[in-house]
C-alpha cells in the first residue's frame, strides 16, 4: 500500500484535474489524504463568506467519500488571499509538518512551473508544497519539528497537475472512473454554481451567442460540468495517443531521476 497526499488551494481543485487518478489509487487499495489550503469563502456571487464556510466541510467529504480519500485536512486560510495572509516559508513549514506526520510516499500538488497561472493560491500552493516534498527528508529543514519528535521523510514521487500544463509525463486511464470524478465534482455544489455562473459572466462580456448557456440556471449545473470534464478527458487521452477514452495528464517525477543510473531496470506503476 502506498500513501498518496493532496495539496490542493481549494476545494474541487483536486477533482478537477485528479479526480480519475485519485479514485484509482483509491481503488488499487492506497491510502489517501487531501489538504486543502482555503476555506472558498469567496468563491460565489450569491453566498456570504460565511455560508460558504459553512457548506465546505460538507463539500470537502462528500466528494471525498465518492473518491475513496480517507482523511481531510482544512487548514482555513481565505479564499484569494494565501500568499498574503502567510509567509510563503510558513507555508511551506505548514506543509513539511503535515508530510512529516502523514509520510506520504506520493504528493499531488498544482505544478510550480506551469504558465499563465493566474490565481495566487494555486501559485502559492504549488511553490510550498512542491518544496515541502522535495525538502522534508533534510533535518536541517525546520529542525524544531525535529526536536518536537517529527522524523525526516522522503517524498519519492511528486505529480504535478495544471490549468496550461507543460511537460506531462504520465497520463492515466479513467474510463472506469470519469463517472465518479464527476459525481465528486457535483458535490462541490457551491463551486459548480459558481463555475456556471462565471462561464455567463464571460459568454455576457464577450457579446458572444450561446443561448443555452446565457438562458440557464447555474444551479442546473450537473450536464455542463459533465459535459465539459468529458471533453476536458477526451482531449487528454488523444493527445497522449491512448487506447482509451478519456485521461488525465500530470508532470510527473520520481526518485530524484535516479532510475537512470539502472540501466534496464523499471520502477512498477501504481496506476496506468
């Protein structure tokens, strides 16, 4: 059994551009934590900060529960401000605290180095966590998480997911799980209606036609964000050249790049 960590800005970031994967690492019989960073206290057009507040939990477990993912770790920072309401070497201690006490052999994370990404928590989310899992095996890396009893972990494998990735290295099969990354999606109710809502500000703004999607109700969410992923996987998987239908993409690294130094030895996949 491996330990899969999830560090994700918000919730539903994960099951946007992991669902799949998550489900299947769930399903092979891997452990799986999520950490989300913020409470989506600003991510509506209709609901108060604190009614948004008050539904993430609920958010956060159920699509959790349709993934598999065993634990939730909310860590309550608001939604738009992480980089200025911590200190990026805060965070990442934050972050190198929790893979020290979770010792995960795998860490998702939004990718460091991706292009054009637009939204500060994703930015400061992939910087902290991507240098927590590479750094948590240093001592001299926090040592007062040391001398309180923490012992040094290594991270073999990091996977990157992005909005406009770059260097995808692994892609994964999700046939048999697409139908759960959306139901999982579909938990996320106040984001779904947000996600809607906002695709009309854009169409509105653009002064472009699509009479469907200016004439629905965002709560009516539920066929757009299915339609939408299925195509989002579709896409993934032709561009890979695989035999299946739909994908999903990461940048993947593993083990430092040692595996080059074994010449015609393979590390085993955990899912494909």
């Amino acid at each position: 059994m491996k330990r899969v960590l999830v560090f994700e800005a918000h919730g539903d970031d994960m099951e946007f551009f992991a669902g799949g994967t998550i489900a299947k690492f769930a399903d092979a019989g891997h452990d799986v934590a999520l950490v989300c960073a913020t409470d989506n206290d600003k991510g509506s057009f209709e609901l108060s900060a604190d009614e948004l507040r008050a539904v993430r939990d609920r958010e956060l477990r159920g699509a959790a529960d349709v993934l598999g993912v065993r634990k939730i770790i909310p860590l309550g920072y608001s939604d738009g401000d992480l980089a200025y309401d911590v200190a990026p070497r805060d965070l990442r201690g934050q972050f190198m605290r929790i893979i020290r006490q979770e010792r995960p052999d795998i860490v998702f994370t939004w990718d460091p180095f991706t292009p054009y990404e637009g939204h500060p928590d994703h930015r400061a989310v992939a910087t902290a966590a991507s240098e927590a899992a590479n750094f948590a095996h240093f001592p001299n890396f926090y040592p007062e998480q040391i001398a309180e009893g923490l012992e040094p972990h290594y991270v073999g494998e990091q996977w990157y997911f992005a909005k406009s990735p770059r260097d995808q290295n692994k892609f994964v099969d999700i046939d048999a799980t697409i139908d759960r990354k959306i139901a999982a999606l579909h938990a996320h109710e106040a984001q779904m209606v947000l996600t809607v809502a906002n695709m009309q500000f854009e169409l509105h703004a653009s002064g472009l036609d699509v009479p469907w999607m200016a004439e629905l109700d965002p709560h009516d969410y539920h066929a757009v964000i299915d339609k939408q992923m299925r195509a989002a996987g579709k896409s993934v998987a032709k561009r890979a050249g695989l035999a299946c239908t739909y994908a999903e993409g990461f940048r993947r690294t593993r083990f430092g790049g040692i595996e080059s130094w074994a010449k015609g030895q393979a590390i085993p996949e955990d899912v494909s």
